[in-house]
C-alpha cells in the first residue's frame, strides 16, 4: 500500500534575520498550495517548537496559519514574518523551559548541569501539530539543530541562510549577497568624510569565524580587509595604511575588518552571557584596531560599525533569486521523498548537500586561494574556471 500524500509541513526561521527569508517563506506556501499541502508557520524559530501550546489555535503566540492570501506580499520587506530566536532545543537552561512542562519530565531530558536537551518534547509537539515535514532556514547553529531532528528520523528540509556565508556545504547564503551590497554603498559613502578629514577609516563587519562578508566587501571597494582566518601583523598593516593614506591625493585610507579578526600577539576577548549555542560577543575589534593604527601611524582613526545596517531592509535581486529558488527547491526534494538534506549552491549550481553538522564549524576562507596576506587584500589573480561566488563549498 503506497504511503499516503503529505497533508501538512512547517516553516521556520531561526538565528539572526537577514533580508530574503519572508521570500522563502512565501515561495514555499506558493509552491506547497500547488502540491495540495498546507503550510504551517513556526513562530520565533526553534523556541515556537518547545514553547508552543498545542490546544491553540495560535499555539499561544508560536503559530502562524500561511497561505498565499497571508502571505502575498511578505516578499516585499526584510526581517521574517515568523520572527526568530536563538533557542537551543537540545541545550536549554532551565530558566529557559517552557512554563507549562511537567516537573515530572526533566530527570530523563537533563543532559549536563542546568541543561535540558528538549528534542523528545519538539518531537511530541510536532506530531501533536500533525507537521509531517519541516523547511528549516538558518544558519549555521539553527541547521545544526535540523541536523539532530535528521539523525531522529524527523523529514527536514534546510535552506541556509547567513550573511557570513559560512555555513558548510555551500558557496552561498541567502542575506550575503544584501550585505556585500550594503556594505560596498556605506563604504564608499564614507570616503568622503574619511577624505574630507584626512583620517583613516576601519570598518567592522560580521565575521566571528569567517571572513567572507569582509573579503567581498574589499574585493569589490579594491580595499585592505583583515580576516579571522589569518591573524596579522599590526605594525606591518599600520605601515601599510600610512602609504595609502600619504599616496592618496585625498588623504584617506582604510580597512575592513572582521569582527572575528585578531593580530598576532593579540586577542579580542568575549564579553556578555553566552547564547543557547555557547556564543559570546566579541569585544569591539573596530574601537581596538582603531587605537592601534592611531597610536602607529600618528593619523587620526575612525571606526564605523558596519553591522546590523547589512542585514536591515529588503533583499536585492540575488537574494531574492536565490531565496525564491532554493525555497522551490525544497519543495520539490520534499515531493521526491528527499530529506535530512540542505538546499545548496555547489560549484555555482544549485544542488542539495547533507544537513551542516555543528562539528563541523563554519565554512572558512581558503587563504592561500583567496587572500594575499603580505598586502592585506583579495587575491584577484587566476579565477579562470572559478565559480561565480569564487569560494568553494567546502574546505578542500
């Protein structure tokens, strides 16, 4: 007897926002409606899963019904519809459980000292919903989850989605391409006042463990970048951007770094609580290089924060692209019966990859293909045969 056709899936976004997400979102109940599925929207990311309240209507704030009235020009904005959150289901304290869990319940789901692993309780809630499937979209953290409701024989779907770009298994990230952009407009804004002023400049960008948000950003200003992948010399750096900034007929140089980059010889410490998935923020390297670069060079130095202002806003056309293409992509692997997979970009196609374990880490610069880190700036020599994005989908 052949299996009955799916009736239901969900779809959620979990981990920071980035522009592209609600056009996934919308792509995925358009193209669902057409496969006879209804959609079902998981609100604030993992936590609409271990929270929720399964008697509801709304699940008590952590439900979304999505079809393609609701959902008809959601595509037009930034951020996500289904708002997000940075729950671990697999690692909750226990201020951070659900209120209503029965106290009964927590010896078997302790998993270390103040710490709950929830995945049979996401598990019960997803079958109490009757979610037969689930769209994930994340990065990194949020994948690695998907990853573990995979490996219990949950059907998952993920659709990857970072500014950093660094998720395993794929060269692109929906939310990358808006950053670069972003970051290329407000760069070359602040020439003008970096000029006017005769300072040099050191834009922070995200990057805790990769550098490609700032490597893109240098290659297409033709600026200094410094990467978390390759700690660097300070004084050779500062001696560089004192060139540039004597050489340039307007008195202005400047580089853009990681917040993950670090210098030989120095460290940039952590600070605030951790997050449900062991990350802390990294303390200011802007404000540091910054003083710096001042203190060796004798040049007045600014630094700008070029942050949450790359992931604010409506998507431009790739990401939009690529969100609208990877969401019916997805569909149609969930058609064919295709999961614990991620929709992927590999060697410049569209493809799908294995779910991103955490252990894995983040997808990383390849430095001696990508970096010239004499002169602190991408390599743009020898791409004949590259893939459009340039980096590869994994190391190696």
């Amino acid at each position: 007897m052949a299996d009955a056709p799916m009736k239901r899936i969900g779809i959620l976004t979990g981990g920071g926002d980035v522009p592209g997400l609600n056009s996934v979102i919308k792509s995925v109940v358009y193209r669902s409606s057409e496969m006879g599925w209804e959609t079902l929207g998981i609100r604030r990311g993992w936590k609409g899963l271990t929270h929720v309240d399964t008697a509801r209507e709304d699940g008590g704030g952590f439900l979304r019904r999505l079809d393609r009235v609701s959902t008809r020009a959601i595509d037009r904005t930034g951020g996500t519809v289904l708002h997000t959150s940075r729950t671990n289901p697999s690692s909750m304290s226990r201020a951070a459980l659900p209120e209503g869990l029965d106290p009964s319940r927590l010896a078997p789901l302790e998993v270390g000292e103040d710490r709950y692993d929830l995945t049979p309780v996401v598990l019960e809630h997803l079958e109490r919903l009757d979610v037969e499937a689930l769209v994930a979209i994340g990065g990194d953290d949020t994948l690695s989850y998907a990853a573990r409701l995979g490996r219990e024989g949950f059907p998952v779907i993920a659709i990857p989605k970072t500014m950093d770009n660094d998720v395993q298994g794929t060269e692109y990230c929906i939310g990358f391409s808006t950053a670069v952009t972003r970051a290329k407009e407000l760069i070359n804004r602040q020439r003008t006042t970096l000029g006017s002023h005769e300072r040099i400049g050191v834009f922070r960008i995200f990057g805790r463990n990769a550098g490609y948000t700032a490597w893109y950003a240098a290659y297409v200003t033709s600026a200094r970048c410094v990467i978390p992948e390759a700690p660097f010399d300070l004084d050779a750096l500062a001696t560089i951007l004192a060139d540039d900034w004597r050489l340039n007929p307007s008195n202005y140089a400047f580089v853009i770094a990681s917040e993950g980059a670090i210098w030989s010889g120095g460290a940039i410490t952590e600070v605030g609580d951790a997050d449900a998935f062991g990350h802390r923020h990294k303390a200011n390297v802007g404000e540091a290089l910054a003083a710096e670069l001042k203190r060796r060079t004798g040049v007045e130095t600014v630094h700008s924060d070029l942050t949450y202002d790359l992931r604010s806003g409506d998507p431009d056309a790739l990401d939009q692209l690529v969100a609208i293409t990877f969401a019916n992509i997805a569909v149609d692997l969930l058609a064919d019966g295709q999961t614990g997979r991620m929709v992927a970009v590999r060697d410049g196609n569209y493809d799908h990859a294995p779910l991103p374990e955490r252990a894995l880490g983040a997808r990383t610069i390849d430095v001696d293909a990508m970096y010239n880190m004499a002169r602190f700036r991408p390599r743009y020599e020898a791409k004949l045969g590259s893939p459009l994005l340039l980096g590869p989908a994994a190391p190696g």
